[in-house]
C-alpha cells in the first residue's frame, strides 16, 4: 500500500505519472564465448538467449514540489537510480510519462568530467556544460575548489582525474553541480563520500538550493543522510513504490521490513 504525503499547495517541478521503464541486458558473463554467441546471433538474425529484458521501473507515480529535498531508498537492484535517470531524460519511458520544469541535473552526468584532464579543467569544462558564462565560471572557480576539499592535502587540482579516489571524484562533481542553482537535482549517492566535514557542507548546499525554489533527489544507502537532509522520501521496491511520506517515517518502516526479513 502507498501512503500519499500531504503536501504544501507549491508549483511542481516533477510530476511522475504511471511510469513503466524497461531495459535489456546483454550477456550473462565475459568472455570471448558470449562474444562469439553474440556474433553468430546479429548473423543469423535470430534473438540472442543472453539478452534479457529487465522490468526496473513499474507504474511508480508522484508529484514533487519546490523547495522539497526526497530522498529515495530501498534494496539493491529496486530501481531507485533508474528513476533518476528517466527524470532526468535519460531513459525513455515505456509506459507512463515524465514531466518536469526545465532541465533536470543528474550529478555526474551533466558535469561532463573527463578522466585524462586535470581537476582545473574539469571544473571549467563541467560548469560552463551547465550554462554557466566565463565570467561565472572565472567568480566561483575557487569556492568550487575549496568546497570540494580535494587540495586539502596538496595541489591536486592541477593533476588528472584519474589519479583522484572515487571520493574525490564524487566530491568534485558535486561541487560542479552545486555550484549553479537546479529547478532540479538529483544526486546519487554523491554525499557518502568525504569526512563529515563535506558531508555537512554538502547538506547546507542542499538547504540553500530549496531555499532557491529548487528541487533535490537524493539516493543513498546511509539512512541517517535522508533523515537529516530530506524531508521526504520514497520507498521502492522491485521497481514498485511502497511508501511515499515523511522521510523518518518512510526510513523507519523500511528498516522495520528488512527487519522481519531477516529473523
């Protein structure tokens, strides 16, 4: 059963309606067989027996509203980051419909950052991917920078990408991305990453975001992270939505089923 929150009479910024989202999977291994199999499969035209269709997303609906921080929980694999990416327009739906004001940032999609160029540059390159002007990018370059912390213990700024942990990384792109204001935000599971000195940081970005009439998806495993930044959450399961409703309230009956699940 899903409980419908009540909720402020604000202007929507997504609205959820039915949506349905499959998408097929190639190959059940590695190896030079499935590729052999795959092969002789595209000649013969017939269907190839390790292709599956996986049905991820199914008949979700909700409506969020500006100013609302949602967190979204549930199991491995019950398709809380395919809802983000068809929110963001990344996955097309089967059935159903997405509509949302303006367009949505996914972190670490639209921050377009590249491995082999230097933190510098990504910063510049996934800023002014998001719109901002030289002039903006040139004015909040060094607030990125200190935000992320990743010159906290040296000059790695000026060093590729692919020399950066995965927590730097996910530090640096969500310091892009909070660097512009979003109708629209969705994050997933950017803010487990850095000491608890970022992740307060981050939580404060957050609050300012709402504050700017935006909207902000959060997935994270971290219970604690959606209780102290959303006031709301949604709870899926199977690709189904189970509950809808105040985040501590939404957190505390999942965590009360995974419960019984494992006595």
């Amino acid at each position: 059963m899903v409980e419908h929150p009540q909720t402020a009479e604000e202007s929507p910024t997504v609205v959820v309606d039915g949506l349905h989202v499959t998408y097929r999977v190639h190959g059940a291994g590695s190896g030079r067989g499935n590729a052999v199999r795959a092969l002789r499969g595209l000649l013969s035209r017939a269907p190839s027996p390790a292709v599956r269709t996986v049905h991820a997303v199914k008949g979700v609906s909700f409506v969020a509203h500006k100013g609302e921080a949602i967190g979204l929980i549930g199991s491995n694999g019950s398709g809380k980051s395919t809802l983000l990416k068809a929110v963001a327009g990344l996955l097309p739906a089967d059935r159903g419909r997405v509509l949302t004001r303006g367009q949505p940032s996914l972190l670490g999609v639209n921050a377009a950052l590249l491995n082999d160029l230097t933190g510098e540059r990504n910063v510049v390159l996934g800023t002014l991917a998001m719109g901002m002007s030289r002039q903006e990018v040139a004015e909040r370059y060094d607030s990125i920078v200190e935000f992320s912390g990743i010159n906290e213990k040296g000059d790695f700024v000026s060093l590729p990408m692919n020399t950066y942990s995965s927590g730097m990384s996910a530090r640096l792109k969500f310091s892009i991305a909070a660097a512009k204001t979003h109708e629209v935000l969705l994050i997933d599971e950017a803010l487990s990453t850095g000491d608890s000195r970022f992740q307060e940081r981050s939580r404060r970005r957050i609050a300012e975001l709402r504050e700017q009439a935006g909207t902000v998806f959060l997935v994270s495993h971290h219970h604690k992270t959606v209780t102290e930044t959303c006031d709301r959450a949604l709870w899926l399961e199977s690709g189904t939505l189970r509950m809808d409703g105040p985040a501590d309230e939404v957190v505390a009956a999942y965590e009360q089923s995974v419960a019984a699940k494992g006595r």
